[in-house]
C-alpha cells in the first residue's frame, strides 16, 4: 500500500521508463508513452489497468522521502513480484530492481545504503540503466557484510558503467534529456498555479 500523502506529481518516470506489455497498452522501456502529453497522461480517467496498478518503490515504501521520487533521484525502485525471482530469494519478499535514470543523480552513498539493507534481508537486488537487468546480490555480499558503503557504492558504479553501452546504442540518454525538459516546465507551471 503506498504511503497516503505521496502522489506522483510531474513525475511521470514510468510512463517514459518502464516495458509496458498488456493487451491494451504496449511500449518498449525508454520510450515514452504515446498518450504522454505536455500536461501528464492524455488519457488519465481512462488509463489501462495496467497503469492504474502501478506503483513504483517510492510510492510503496513508507520510509523513503519526497526527496526519493524518481524525477528527483534519478532512480526508480520497481517491485519485482516473488515469481520472477530466483528460488534462492523468494522467501525474502520482493526483489527489487534499481533503475537508475540519471547516474550522476542516482548512484551515492543514500541509493548503496538502501541497496545494503536489502542484500541484508536477503532480497534479490538488481540494476537497470533502463535496459536488462543485472543482478548485484553476489558483487554486493562481502562489501556489504564488511559494512563498507564506499565499496557498495563501487559496486553499483561498475554495474551501471557496464549497463550504459546499451542504454546509449537505443539514444535512451537523448530520450530522458527530453523528458527531463517536460518535467521541469511541469513542475515550472504547478509552481506557478500555486495560490
Ligand atoms: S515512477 Fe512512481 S512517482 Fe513517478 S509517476 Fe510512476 S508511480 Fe508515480
Ligand atoms: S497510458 Fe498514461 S499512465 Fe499509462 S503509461 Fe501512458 S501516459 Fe503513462
């Protein structure tokens, strides 16, 4: 259940990030939606299922602050249910997957603390860089057992540096430069209609 007091906003991160493949609405990750318009979803009182049941990390976690909602931190947790998890974890609740949207944002000493504390429940953690998947659990294990936030860090920096060759082959640095540009006027005329 999310948090009450947390909504969306300008934020709109999964509409541009995430693969959407249902039967009503279908879109490759790092493609943003055909019904994104300038001012949010174009079809929002009749947005498929498919988007009415979404909800990113920020929104599903209780302890992560505004200050953790994808547009603003450059990354997006996504829940990943225990089916599609290896059999290793999936007595440990979700996985999740870190999709870092914006690196330079994204990968500090905040985003390693988190991604420690669920290597240390024994979730199943991976990284994205709006491409496949890779998972981190077994890079992640000694640094995190030392404690060592600094080389969990590393870690998440190596994974991402190793992830970008794809990200920039599909221009998908281009597409969030752009989508980037849409928030900030969003957030620029939200600002503006505030009394
Ligand atoms: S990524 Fe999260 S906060 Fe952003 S629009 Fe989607 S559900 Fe809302
Ligand atoms: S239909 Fe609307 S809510 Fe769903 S992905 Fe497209 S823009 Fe986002």
């Amino acid at each position: 259940m999310s948090a009450p007091e947390k909504t969306c906003g300008p934020c709109q991160a999964c509409c541009v990030a995430l693969k959407i493949d249902a039967p009503e609405l279908r879109k490759p990750s790092g493609t943003a939606c055909v019904h994104l318009a300038m001012q949010g979803c174009g079809i929002y009182e009749t947005r498929p299922s498919v988007c009415r049941s979404f909800l990113c990390g920020w929104r599903l976690l209780p302890e992560l602050d505004a200050s953790w909602r994808p547009d603003l931190a450059g990354v997006m947790l996504l829940e990943l249910p225990q089916s599609q998890l290896p059999k290793t974890y999936r007595n440990s609740g979700p996985g999740w997957v870190l999709v870092i949207l914006d690196g330079e944002k994204a990968l500090n000493l905040r985003l390693a603390k988190f991604a420690a504390r669920l290597v240390k429940r024994n979730a199943a953690v991976f990284i994205s860089a709006m491409t496949p998947r890779l998972p981190l659990n077994a890079q992640l294990q000694a640094p995190v057992a030392a404690g060592d936030m600094k080389a969990v860090l590393a870690v998440l920096r190596r994974a991402h540096d190793a992830l970008l060759p794809a990200r920039n082959a599909r221009g998908l640095g281009r597409i969030w430069a752009l989508y980037r540009a849409q928030v900030d006027r969003m957030r620029a005329t939200m600002q503006q209609r505030r009394p």
